[in-house]
C-alpha cells in the first residue's frame, strides 16, 4: 500500500511538474508573438512542444483516475 501511495505521488508531483513547463512554454509564445517575432520556426517548435507536454499530462491524469464503472 505505501508502495501504490508513494508511486501516486510520484505520478502527481510529474504532472505538477509539465503542467508548470507548459504554463512557462505558453507565456513564452505569447511574448514572442506580441514582441513581433518573425522567428516562426522557434514559435511552432515551442508549440509542438506544449501540445507533447498535454498529451503527457493527459496520459499521467489517466492513470491517476483509473476508469470505474458507476
């Protein structure tokens, strides 16, 4: 049981985690298109990044709530 608890709070520490990553990437873009940046290819590589990061936050989240029929 304490093995279970401590490898769920692993998993929420790791969202927490990439959730702030993608926070930061998100500020980031946003300034560099307010700021005029014309350096496209660094804004979609940032972008390809955020969405990588939902979809890994997506997946933890899934584990931590596992299905259960009502």
């Amino acid at each position: 049981m304490i093995k279970f608890l401590q490898d769920v709070r692993t998993l929420q520490l790791r969202v927490l985690e990439l959730e702030a990553e993608h926070r930061e990437l998100d500020h980031l873009i946003q300034q560099l298109q307010l700021d005029g940046s014309r350096d496209e290819l660094q804004i979609r590589r940032l972008k390809k990044r955020k969405l990588q990061l939902k979809d890994q936050i997506a997946t933890l989240q899934a584990q931590l709530s596992p299905d259960v029929p009502a």
